[in-house]
C-alpha cells in the first residue's frame, strides 16, 4: 500500500463525442479512481456517456460539442467548458479527438488549469486538402500550444505532427508501444465454442471452409472502402469461395461514394453486418483482415485481429504501419494502391502456412505490447511528473493501491 492524499486531485477527460469515452477509455477512468483521482468524464450528451460514466462510476457533465467546424456552437462550447472548469478547479484535464482537443486545452489553459494534457489519436488534417487543411493545421498547433503535454498514440504520429512542426519534440511522447487504448486480450483472443461459431457462420449463410477477408469499423471514405471494394472484385474471380466481410454500417460523414455501396450491396459475396454490438466473435472467423485506411492515430482493429490470431493487411497510413509490422504479423502495401491491396490479400487466401506464422506473430505482440494497464501506469507516471513540476504537492493521509514498486512521493520527484 503506498499514501495517497484526503482530498483528492481532480481528474477531467473530455472528448467531443460520449462513444469517445465509452471505448477507448474503457477500465482507464476506473483504474484512476482506484488510485485516488476524484475523475470526471465530459462529452456531449448522449447516451455512450452516461455508458460509461455508469461502468466506471464516475462524474459525467454533458457539454455540447460539435464534430465538424462550427465557429458560434464552437464558441459556446469554449465559454462552457471554461466555466466548468472555473467550478470544479481541476489539476488535470487530458482532452482527446480533435475538436475536444483545441477547445479543451484552450478552455484549461483560460481558466488556469495547472497540467493539461492532449492526446492525440489521429490527424484529419492528412486526408484534407486546401484551406480545410490549413484551418485544421492551425487549430492543431493551437491544442498543442496550449498543452503542457501531448501524448502521441503512435510513434508514426508523432513524426508527422513533428514533420507538419504542429509540436516540439520535447513536448510529445508516446506511451509504452503505443495504442490509444491498448487492447483487451482476454475478451478479443478467446476462442468462441464450436457451436457459437456455427451458429454465427449460419447467420451469415458462410459455408464451414469458405475463405473469409473481413473489415471491422467505421464504413466512410477515409476508411478506405473504395479501394477494398475493388480490391475484392478482382480476386474474387480466382477464389470464387471467398467472401468480404463487413463488420459495421456505412456512415453519412465522410461517405463511401454512391456507386461503391451499390457494388457492395449488390455482390451477393459481400456480406454486410450493419452495427455490432460485440465484434469479438467476427475475428475468430476471418482469414484475413483489410484495413486499408487512409490515416489513423494507432488503430483497435488490427491488434483486435491480431489476438486472435488473425494477419492484416495494410496500406501504408500513418497508425496503420506502427499497428501492423510489415512480413511478421501482416503486410503493409502503399496507400491507396488496389492491386498491391488485392495480391497481399490473395496470398493470405493460398497460404495456411503463411497465415498461420503471421497470425501466430501478431497474436504474440499484441499480448506481449499492449496491455492497457501498461499504457495506463505510463499516464500516470507522466501526471505525477506534470503535478510536480507545476508545485502541485501530494497531500499525505489515506490510503490506496500502488500500481508502482516505488512510493507516490518518489515517483513524482
């Protein structure tokens, strides 16, 4: 056991969308509170908020945000959250997703917030082009600016926020190996009972041996559909058993262009899911995942994949190369190049063994890496350190779990 303090250090993470919080902050609000933080969620309201608020038994203040640029909402939600953070007088706010991201480190640093952090899961601005990228590009570095910290969720990330100068380099790191979450290895590696298996193979009318490409997420433009679409179409001649799995529903932002979706709903060999609750079980059917988006900050869905034991191929985004290591545990092609997508995706359909090496690869580094705990006590160990250095003293009398072999004390000296 290791001291901790009576009244306790107020803790905000805010996003701008509730679903945010809901999945990729799962287990982490709760493990602060655990070790003493007074933690409290913010995000727009909704019910992904409330969610997880519920299952982390923590704070939760609905305060409206709007995803695209809206510069009077915007404006609102700045003044809001500056009030809020005027009230409640947290030490530490760590903003995530972009708009979150400026308007939360903006609100913190008006309002005298002593540490704030930016966690930075992906830049928009790479699949802009024009003044959309040159706005993004300066609300960027604004975040940044007024971020004592930013925590880049991948290595590849960090080089292009450094490239694009959005950062200094002494200002952003990344946490253990990366993620923006980790991955939970215990619900994605179980392998399901035979009889769930074929059960879920009925419902979606698979034969037992039918080969299985499958894509998991968001169905946008940036996702790269468009070229999984014709990717697909050009092999399936070759491997007329094959099947394109499609985890997930099309999305009216950033859409799939029109003649994309009919050729997908029309192919009576791609089989479309539509939103799934629980995408665990899907993993365990594939052959192989595609993930050929264009940007990511570090992606779920590939070290998903890769626990269960699943290869993946890749274009060459930012996130994508640093979640997939190209000839070990999947192969990386270049960005938005279809034949190169096609060909590495056909050569996991013909080759068990090949499969079989990557798939035992992946399943071994997503285990081994990225434990979310271990991103967790990273962040930690970096608010300790931030409190720290701002004077912030750790008040001393009660008494929580230490997730370090060294005290609280010494770790933030």
């Amino acid at each position: 056991m290791s001291e901790s303090f009576s009244e306790p250090w107020r803790l905000v993470h805010l996003a701008t969308e509730g679903v945010s919080i809901d999945v990729l902050q799962r287990g982490q609000l709760a493990y602060f509170r655990q070790l003493g933080f007074k933690v409290t969620a913010v995000a727009a309201p909704g019910p992904s908020l409330s969610r997880a608020a519920d299952r982390e038994q923590v704070d939760a203040i609905a305060i409206p945000m709007a995803r695209e640029m809206s510069p009077w909402r915007d404006a609102v939600s700045l003044f809001r959250l500056w009030r809020l953070f005027r009230r409640l007088k947290p030490d530490i706010v760590n903003a995530g997703t972009p708009k979150a991201g400026l308007l939360g480190m903006m609100a913190a640093r008006l309002a005298g917030v002593p540490v704030r952090v930016y966690t930075q899961r992906g830049l928009r601005l790479e699949s802009c082009t024009g003044l959309k990228e040159l706005l993004l590009t300066w609300t960027e570095r604004l975040a940044c600016l007024c971020a004592d910290r930013v925590i880049c969720v991948g290595a590849s990330l960090r080089a292009a926020c450094l490239a694009r100068r959005l950062v200094s380099a002494n200002k952003a790191l990344v946490l253990a190996d990366g993620s923006s979450k980790g991955v939970d290895s215990a619900r994605f590696g179980k392998f399901p009972p035979a009889d769930e298996l074929c059960n879920l193979r009925h419902t979606l009318g698979l034969t037992a041996d039918a080969p299985l490409i499958g894509f998991v997420g968001r169905m946008t433009r940036d996702k790269g559909l468009n070229e999984l679409q014709l990717a697909f179409k050009s092999l399936r001649d070759r491997h007329p058993q094959a099947r394109l799995l499609l985890v997930g529903d099309f999305e009216a932002g950033d859409p799939v262009e029109a003649r994309t979706i009919a050729a997908l709903r029309n192919d009576d060999r791609v089989l479309i899911t539509g939103f799934v609750a629980d995408t665990a079980p899907y993993y365990h059917l594939m052959t192989v995942l595609a993930f050929p988006s264009y940007r990511e900050g570090f992606p779920n869905v590939p070290l998903e994949a890769a626990c269960a034991g699943v290869p993946a191929v890749g274009f060459a985004a930012t996130g994508t190369i640093d979640a997939i290591q190209d000839g070990v545990t999947g192969r990386i092609v270049p960005l938005h190049d279809v034949a190169a997508m096609a060909r590495e995706l056909e050569r996991y359909l013909a080759d068990a063994e090949l499969r079989q090496r990557h798939g035992t690869a992946a399943r071994e580094r997503a285990i081994r890496d990225f434990t979310p705990e271990r991103i967790w006590h990273e962040l930690h160990t970096q608010y300790l350190e931030l409190l720290h250095s701002k004077g912030v003293e750790i008040p001393t009398r009660v008494t929580i779990p230490s997730v370090s072999s060294r005290p609280v004390d010494q770790v933030a000296a």
